[in-house]
C-alpha cells in the first residue's frame, strides 16, 4: 500500500497523510516556517524506530512467555551533524514487568534487531522520484 500525502491549503505546510485506511498529518516546525500543528517528517522517522522497536520486544516477550507489562522506547536526536550525512538517534528503553536480568538483556538485545532499525543501520536505500502527470492549475 502507498504512503499518500497532499497539501491541504495553500496558506501553510500542513499536509495529510494517509497510509492504509489511518490518516495523520504532518507540518514544519515553527523555525522553518511552519505552524508545528502536527509532527515534522523527521519525527515520523524517529517515531517508526521507537514503535518498531516498543512492538518487536512486546511480540518476543508474548512468543517467549516473558512476563512483560509494558514498553516505554523514548527516541532523541541529534540532527546537528546532517548535512554532514550524520544523524545520531538516542533510545532510552523502559521494560515494565517482574524480569529477570537475563530477561531484560535478552529483550534488550531483540529491540536492536527490529526491522526498522536493521533498516536504518544496515540496509542500502535507493529512491526514484518520478514525476506524475497533474492538474495544472494556478
């Protein structure tokens, strides 16, 4: 299924997105002109790591029969470093539940093989953009 986004006005940033059958929004900070009325791209890129993340741990424990409660993952970033092609993601991983402590270094160590961040760390990208036939319209 694809991502679709589309501008809403032409007063602001705020677009739509839409995946699937869910519709969120997304808008540019403040700083960079915008309205900061929805999450900006580069939190949906950190929000994918901290959901792959909170979700591939509570599926092992469920598999594993690990007595886990919950998950917390809180991402930041440092973005000082990108144009230099560098983009550093800081995760803080909260395990909820009576666990061992092998338990919490084994759910410790699967939270860092979730696809999304296989994804970010390991995988080569390559993007076609392709433009499509529109409406012209002034």
């Amino acid at each position: 299924m694809p991502v679709i986004v589309n501008t809403l006005n032409t007063e602001n940033f705020r677009h739509s997105v839409n995946i699937n059958n869910h519709e969120m929004f997304t808008d540019l900070p403040k700083s960079l002109g915008g309205d900061d009325s929805a999450p900006s791209p580069h939190d949906y890129f950190d929000a994918a790591l901290a959901s792959c993340k909170a979700l591939t741990v509570k599926l092992y424990a469920q598999k594993k029969d690990i007595p886990l409660t919950g998950v917390t993952v809180e991402v930041t970033h440092d973005s000082s470093e990108e144009q230099k092609g560098k983009y550093k993601l800081n995760v803080k991983l909260t395990l909820k539940g009576v666990l061992t402590d092998e338990q919490r270094a084994e759910l410790h160590r699967v939270a860092d093989k979730c696809p999304v961040h296989k994804l970010m760390t390991t995988a080569e990208i390559n993007i076609e953009t392709q433009l499509a036939e529109g409406a012209f319209s002034q």
